[in-house]
C-alpha cells in the first residue's frame, strides 16, 4: 500500500521523546492521566517502536535505520488525553483545531467530516451499568474520535467503555485485513461499537420484558417508576445509535475506504440499523405497557373507593340509629319498653347484613 512519505519536523523528533513506555502505560506519572498506545504497521504486521516519533520516522521516512526501508501506517490510541497532549499530535499529523477541540471536549453528535485531507469521525459509545450494588442498571455513553489521514489513524476515547485495546489485538492477528491501511482501524472499530450497540440493547429488551410481565401479573406492583426510569434509558440509547447512520453511510462513500473495506461496512450498516430499529420499537413497546399500568393503578383505586364507601354506608346505619336514641328526649318510641334495646340492634343487624349482601353481591366487597 503506497504511502506518502514526508520527512518529519521537529515536533516529530520531539513527540513524547523521553517518554520510552510500553502501551498501556499511564503518561505523566499520574494514574488518572491519559493513556496512550501506538504502533508502526506495515504490510499488516506490526513493528514496535520505542516512541511514537519513532513510529512516524519508519512509516514517513520509510526507515528506521539505513538499511531497512518500509511504508505503512501508525495507529496512535489515547483515553481522555489533555489539551497538551493532543495538541502534541496534532502538529505532527497535520489535525485541524476545530477538530482538535471536539476531541478535547467531547460531547459530540455522531458525524463525519473532513479537515484537509483529515477525516474526523465521532461515535457514541454506551454500556449498561449498574451503579449502585442493589440499584438498577443505566445507559451510559462515551465517545470515540478517529482521525484518519492516508498513513495515520489517531483514536481518541471518551468515558469507560468501548476499549479498543481488543480491536487492536484482533486486527493485529489477521495481517492480510490491517494491511488494507487505516480503512480497516476504522472499520473495526465502528464495528465493535456496534456491537456494543446490539448488547445493550438486548439487556434493555430483558428488563423491558421483565416488567410486561410484572405489569400484567396476577400480583399488584407498583411498576411505574421502573418504566419511567426505562424510558429515560431507551431515550439516551436512541441519542447514541440514530444519529450515526448518516455518518456511516457516508463513510462507505469515501475514496479512502478500499472496496474490500466497504463491504464489510456494509455489513456494520445493516447491524446498526436493525439495532435503530429494534430501540425505536422499544419506545413504542414501553407506551401501552405505561398505559395499562396506570389503567390498572386506576381500576385498583376504584375498587378501593367502592370498598371504603361500601363499608363507610354500612357503619352508617347503627350510627344514625344509635345518634337518634341517643338525644335522650322524655317521649320517644320504645324508650319504656323492655324489648326495645333488642329490637333496636336486631335492626341495626338486618339492615347491616342486607347492606353488606347487596354490595357483596354488586361486587363492591
């Protein structure tokens, strides 16, 4: 694969040049800072590198030493870099500023665009987490940035997930795919961030069901707060997983892109379309169930209230007899007589039970 070849700068001959690490290392000697992976690539095989200006020196230079001449691509890794160390590569690679930025900040919509020959694309990564040892699980999102140019890829991660330390370790395993050049990081990647797509989506799926089936069991469950806090989930899955079509469509239409490469996108496309269909049907799934549940919440109440007001006229009819005799008038009926007090509670006993059979038999009790 013909490579560019320029003779690097003196930003080149600096980059990170007493930082001699393996990758995976934190930089600066701090565990929160970023880290940082790159490799030389050449006919699909890897060539280590002491530094990452050494990687570039091989692949822009095509050597290493006097004797050995090579052409490929670098393929540099950072995890939340700062503002430094980016800046670092981006005088080396040529990474236009705006791009730069977005990089830094993040919390950006999926796209893809090109800055002077640089193609800078955005992707939105999720995982469902729990949180909390006993709490429910969430969408959490993330982000990775490419910049992809004819003999460079730089990958910049945002948030916990999507770890692309795999995807290096599988391309590097099949030499003939990686040998295609950048196209193939690039694919690879948009790939198992699919992938990531596809399962949380079907743990989403799992809870949904969980609590169609709650919502429509014999037992009474209060569900509400469940679906509500599902709904907010789906949501957040949806900002990730639609906005990226466009993009990666584009993506399939660049001249970069080996026809080999698109194929496999393609493919990645039809994924994430069924996943974008499969996570808006959750929308609609999540509306009836919401719906049934607040019926049923209602239906509940109602019973309720008819038993309250059931049992309420029953104890009203020894109240009002009891408030009658109790007003101790001289001339009342039966007051003298030494069957009234029996008679009074057997009336206040049939008109009970009549009162209770009629509702018992009305479905009230």
């Amino acid at each position: 694969m013909a490579m560019t070849r320029v003779r690097p700068g003196r930003a080149t001959r600096s980059l990170f040049k007493s930082r001699h690490r393996p990758h995976s290392v934190p930089v600066s000697g701090r565990p929160d800072s970023a880290v940082i992976d790159w490799a030389a690539y050449i006919d699909g095989h890897r060539v280590s590198t002491d530094t990452v200006a050494d990687a570039v020196r091989l692949i822009r230079d095509g050597r290493l030493t006097v004797e050995e001449e090579s052409a490929g691509f670098v393929w540099v890794g950072l995890h939340e870099p700062s503002a430094t160390e980016l800046a670092e590569l981006a005088e080396v690679f040529g990474l236009h500023p705006l791009a730069v930025e977005d990089a830094i900040n993040a919390h950006q919509r999926p796209k893809l665009e090109r800055y002077d020959g640089v193609n800078f694309f955005v992707m939105k990564t999720v995982g469902y987490v729990r949180k909390e040892p006993i709490g429910p699980e969430v969408v959490e999102t993330g982000e990775i940035m490419v910049f992809c140019g004819r003999d460079f890829v730089v990958t910049v991660r945002h948030g916990a997930h999507g770890e692309l330390g795999p995807v290096r370790a599988r391309l590097e395993g099949d030499p003939e795919r990686l040998a295609l050049g950048p196209a193939a990081v690039v694919h690879a990647i948009t790939d198992r961030v699919v992938d990531g797509y596809v399962c949380v989506a079907d743990a989403v799926q799992e809870d949904i069901d969980e609590v169609e089936e709650a919502v429509f069991s014999p037992e009474r469950t209060d569900e509400s707060r469940r679906i509500y806090r599902l709904k907010r989930e789906v949501i957040q899955l949806k900002r990730a997983v639609g906005p990226l079509a466009g993009p990666l469509r584009n993506l399939g239409s660049r001249r970069f892109v080996p026809a080999e490469i698109k194929e496999y996108l393609r493919d990645v496309e039809d994924h994430l379309t069924r996943v974008r269909e499969q996570v808006e049907s959750y929308d609609e799934l999540l509306n009836p169930i919401l719906h049934a549940h607040m019926t049923q919440v209602t239906v509940a109440d109602n019973k309720d209230m008819r038993k309250i007001s059931a049992w309420g006229a029953i104890f009203m009819v020894p109240t009002a007899i009891a408030g009658i005799y109790g007003m101790n008038f001289d001339f009342m009926p039966e007051t003298e007589w030494k069957f009234g007090y029996p008679m009074i509670l057997g009336v206040i006993a049939m008109a009970c039970l009549s009162l209770y059979r009629g509702f018992r038999r009305n479905g009230w009790l």
